[in-house]
C-alpha cells in the first residue's frame, strides 16, 4: 500500500490529434468565418427591427403623453364649468324657494280675502 502514495497518479497522454492540412484549416476558417458573417447579419437586421421598433413606440408614448396631458386639462375645464352650473343650479333654487314662498302667501292672503268677500249671486 505504500508503493500506491508514492507512485504519482498514472496521466493518460493526450492521443495525438490528427494533423489537418493547411487547405482544410483554410476551409474551416473560411467556414466559421460565414458561418459568423452570417450570424452577425442575423443580429444586425434584428438590431435594426428592434431599434425601429423602439423608436415607434417612443412615438407612441409621446403622442399618448400629449393626449393625456390634453385630457386632463380637459378634465379640468369640465371640473370648472361643473361647479358654475352647480352654483347655478344653487342660486335658481333659492330663486325657486323663494318665488314658492310668495306664491303660497299670496294664495294664503287670496283665500282669506275670498272668505272675508260676501258674494250674492
């Protein structure tokens, strides 16, 4: 058991690579490099959607901004023209409470005066 701790652990050697001749090395370069070009102008063309796309959206919300600040402001001027009509609505009521009042004591003093009236028909 002491000869196992004092051997080093026995190394595979690597097997020998076949070697490729320079055409074939070429040829593979020439074809990782397509290979590559071709990616790249996969992602370039995406690149580009993605930025047109990225702009349009900016558009987008850029008109959607303007229309909500429109809206709100819109909100606001109806907000304003509400509150006149109600405090409109409060003064012809109060008109309308009062004219009620004078309508009722004229037919109240009317029918006191008719009852006082002797009529001979």
């Amino acid at each position: 058991m002491e000869d196992f701790f004092l051997k080093p652990p026995s190394e595979k050697t690597p097997e020998p690579k076949t070697q490729m001749s320079l055409e074939d090395k070429i040829q593979k370069l020439i074809k990782m490099c397509t290979t590559y070009k071709e990616k790249y102008d996969a992602l370039k063309i995406d690149f580009e959607k993605t930025l047109t796309s990225n702009i349009e959206l900016e558009d987008e919300k850029t008109q959607i901004i303007s229309e909500k600040h429109f809206l709100e402001q819109r909100v606001i001027q109806l907000d304003a023209e509400l509150q006149e009509k109600m405090s409109e609505i409060e003064k012809l009521n109060a008109s309308n409470n009062e004219l009620d009042n004078i309508t009722k004591t004229a037919a109240l003093r009317i029918d006191k005066l008719l009852s006082e009236c002797e009529f001979d028909i």
